[in-house]
C-alpha cells in the first residue's frame, strides 16, 4: 500500500484522535495530529505572554517556536523549542486559547505548510478540522466524524479532571461556533468524505468501519 493518505476531520469528542491511531496502528501507517501542532503554537504564545486578542500580535511570531512533532501512532511526541510539551498542551488553559489562535492566517500559512510537508508522498493517517478540505483535499479517504453533543461532552470529561460533561458541553459548543465561522479555513465537511457518526459505536467499531472504507476505497 502507497500514497495513501487517510483523512479524518470532524470536531472535538467525536473520537478523532483515537480512532486515526487506531487505523494507522492496525495499516502499518505514520499518523499526524494537526491539532497538536495548533495547540504547541498556542502554548508557546501563551508561555511568552502574546496577546492572543490581538491576531497581528500572534502572527507578528508564528515564526519563531522550533516544532517538531512524531508520526509515531503509539507515541506521537510533540517538543517546542526542544522541550517536550506533549502533557502541557493538553491543558484546559490551551483548550480554551487554541481556537482564537488556530483562526490566524499566519499561523494556518505555517502549519498547513509543515503538514504537507510530514504528509509527504502518503502512508499517513492525518487527523483534524480541515484535512480533507484544505490540507490534504487529493486523499484518496476522507472521513467525517461526528456525535451527539451529549456523546462529545462525556467523552472530553473523561480525559479530564475537575470538570463536568454540562461544562465541557458549553465549551464545545463555542469552540465548534469559532471553529465553524473563523474566515481561514473553517471547519466544514469536505463535499466527497464520508460521514461517521460515532455517538452508538465504540472505538473497535469506528476503526472497523474506517478500515472498510479505505479497502473499499484503495
């Protein structure tokens, strides 16, 4: 199997992340999440104290932060300026600041370069909001995940402490706002992927499912 690139968008809690490792576990494939990247940007501007209200601001820096990312399915590591980051970018802190800083042009110029970089000639599971539109839109597989807001919700207080799925539900709702109406990008489903709603389905059944669609479609 060659150049094959598999596309997997589709908002926060709708099981993107683990599915993606779990396709390119099962493919012998490299995996890529973008949106570790956006969150690595994110926690550098906000360690060195940028405005992130000020969009000029963040893009007036974007070069700077020396990001190096793994393709790695069972531990894709994440450094920034040669510090490990891969725990501090998880923080509900970035959670909350990755939108307003993923919806800079310059920072979206950037990344979307270095994906299609890592992307390369395929062999690669690529998840995020915008792979199967702006990214990567030749993939030869572009899925769509989505679940009910309940279903998202649950699953984001799991990996997380001090908080509630009634909380994590109010967050969603404005990050998928900022994510769905920011100018650069927005997250949309690409007009050829397939949509997967995962809200019944367990991990096993996602991976299953998404394996079927790239023999089918490969």
């Amino acid at each position: 199997m060659t150049a094959l690139v598999v596309a997997m968008d589709g908002p926060s809690g709708s099981g993107k992340s683990s599915a993606s490792r779990g396709v390119a576990r099962a493919l012998g494939l490299r995996y890529l999440d973008t949106g570790a990247m956006y969150r690595a940007i994110t926690w550098w501007m906000l360690r060195h104290g940028v405005d992130l209200g000020d969009p000029a601001a963040i893009g007036a820096r974007v070069a700077e932060p020396v990001l190096v990312i793994g393709t790695d399915p069972e531990a894709p590591g994440v450094t920034v300026d040669g510090s490990d980051v891969s725990a501090e970018i998880r923080t509900r802190e970035v959670t909350s600041a990755v939108s307003a800083v993923s919806a800079v042009p310059e920072v979206r110029g950037r990344l979307v370069g270095e994906q299609r970089a890592i992307i390369g000639d395929g062999d690669i599971v690529v998840e995020g909001r915008d792979i199967g539109t702006v990214v990567a839109p030749g993939a030869p597989v572009k899925v769509y995940l989505t679940a009910s807001p309940e279903a998202r919700a649950r699953r984001r207080t799991a990996e997380l402490s001090g908080t509630t799925v009634e909380a994590q539900q109010i967050e969603m709702a404005r990050r998928d706002t900022l994510d769905s109406t920011r100018k650069a990008d927005p997250l949309v489903m690409a007009a050829d992927a397939i949509e997967l709603d995962t809200t019944e389905l367990t991990l096993e059944e996602v991976v299953s499912e998404v394996l079927r669609l790239v023999k089918e479609r490969t």
